[in-house]
C-alpha cells in the first residue's frame, strides 16, 4: 500500500485562516504562515492554502504568503484560490508553491486543465472539485459540481467531472464534499470510493473529518491517497502524529 498522506488545509480570507461549516460560518483560525509552520512540524506531509475568496487584489496577498510560508516549511504545498492562468500559476511557482489547485477557472475552461499539465506538468496541477448532494431539476438526487467558494451549482455531475479532468492531465484530484464540510461527522467515503475506483490518479479527501477513526474510513471504505482536515487541526482536537501513530496501529501506511 502507498503511504498514505495527512494534509492539514488553510482557508485563507484577507490574509488569515478561516474555518466554517459547509462553507458558510467563518471564523478566524489563526495566522496562516505560523499554522504552516507548526503543521510541517507536527508531522503533516503536505499542507494546501485555499485563498476562499480569491479575487484579483488579493493575487499579491497570496503570493506574498507563498513567499512567507516557503522560507518556513519544508513539507510539498499546494496554493489555490482564483487561480486561472499560465501567469497565475507561474508567478505562485516561482514564489515557492509546489504545486496548485484550481477550481471554478477550470469548470469555465476545461482546456486550460491541458494548457497547464503541458507547460508545467500533471504532477503539479491539482483540480480541486467542491461537491454537494442536490435534488436537481429533473427531481433526481446527485452529487453536483459547485464553484464560486461552494456558491454556484453548476450543470456538471461530480463522477463525470472527476472522470474528464483526468484524462485532461490532471495529476490529482481534490475532491471537497460541502455536505461534511466542517461537520466532523466523518468524509464522504462512498462518493470517495466511487470516484477513486474510477481514477488512476491520486484523490485526496476534504471535508468532515473529526476522528482518528474517519481517516481510517476514509482510507479503507474511501480508497483516498490522502486526507485533508481543517477544523481538527486548527481547533487543536487531533494531533498529527498521534494521528498516524493510530493509523499505523490500524495497518494503514503512513510516514513517521
Ligand atoms: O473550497 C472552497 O472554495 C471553500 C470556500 C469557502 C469555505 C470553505 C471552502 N472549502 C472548504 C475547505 O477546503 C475545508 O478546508 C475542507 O472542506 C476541510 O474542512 P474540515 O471539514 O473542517 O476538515
């Protein structure tokens, strides 16, 4: 088994971390480089910053903070937030992201998931796909693609979506379930497995985690590669090595 991977994220608004609950409700969780910081310490193998509300003044915000947390991590990171260009993504590279995510820019233009996997490479292009189960309009319950910060539905089915952005080049997926978003009832596992069984690419997990048991689940029903929690982390209920000190109880692989 892949040793699997913990990775705290960062919901950036105006500079600081935020945390909500499906998407809604934020409140400040502290400063962000010192949080990445911190995380590198405790043992997280990656961590994600997620500029929430992306626009363009606050593209020199984010790449300042890439600039800040590069000079204090040692640990992969990838930044996201309104990104939607060959510039964006070079200027962010540049200043010491690993790699990023996009989100809304690629559901607008799928080709550009193409143009970015071929000037910079899969291995750093993450499509980050947020995901709410809705009646749609023809009365039947689905796993919809939604962008914007979790605010527009969109007409795109999230198995379909997670299918296409694959064979455009994307190097992984991660897949944000608004329904457990900041809930700690535990991931998304079956909408998880259903889109990792179908994916010969990394799927990292966001959203709902609340126990040391939920990143077992997630890893065992969900068939993620990855992780990823907020609340938990910045609310200081699970500490990171305990965590995978549980995993590796568990006979989850994780690296220690
Ligand atoms: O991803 C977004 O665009 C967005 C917008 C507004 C508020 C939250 C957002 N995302 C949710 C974050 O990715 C959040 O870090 C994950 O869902 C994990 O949250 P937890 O459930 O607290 O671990």
């Amino acid at each position: 088994m892949l040793t699997k991977r913990i990775i705290p994220c960062l919901d950036i608004k105006d500079g600081r971390t935020v945390k909500g609950t499906n998407f809604v409700n934020l409140r400040d969780a502290g400063d962000p480089v010192e949080l990445g910081a911190i995380y590198a310490e405790q043992g997280a193998d990656e961590l994600v910053f997620l500029d929430i509300t992306a626009t363009v003044d606050n593209r020199k915000t984010l790449i300042d903070l890439v600039r800040n947390v590069a000079r204090n991590v040692n640990i992969p990171f990838t930044v996201g937030g309104g990104i939607s260009s060959i510039e964006d993504v070079s200027a962010l590279l540049n200043a010491g992201a690993d790699k990023v995510s996009i989100n809304s820019s690629a559901v607008r233009r799928p080709e550009l998931i193409n143009e970015l996997a071929l000037q910079f490479g899969s291995q750093c292009i993450i499509v980050a796909i947020d995901t709410r189960f809705i009646v749609t309009e023809n009365g039947i319950s689905e796993h919809i693609v939604h962008t914007h910060g979790g605010r527009k539905p969109t007409a795109l089915r999230t198995l379909a979506w997670a299918k296409e952005v694959e064979e455009r080049g994307a190097g992984e997926i991660l897949l944000t379930s608004m329904d457990t978003d900041g809930t700690k009832a535990g991931f998304a596992n079956e909408l998880t497995a259903a889109i990792s069984g179908n994916s010969s690419i990394p799927i990292i997990a966001s959203g709902g985690a609340g126990t040391m048991e939920h990143f077992n689940e997630v890893f065992t029903v969900g068939k993620a590669d990855a992780g990823l929690a907020a609340s938990i982390f910045h609310f200081k209920e699970i500490d990171i090595i305990e965590l995978k000190e549980y995993l590796r109880e568990k006979g989850i692989s994780v690296r220690l």
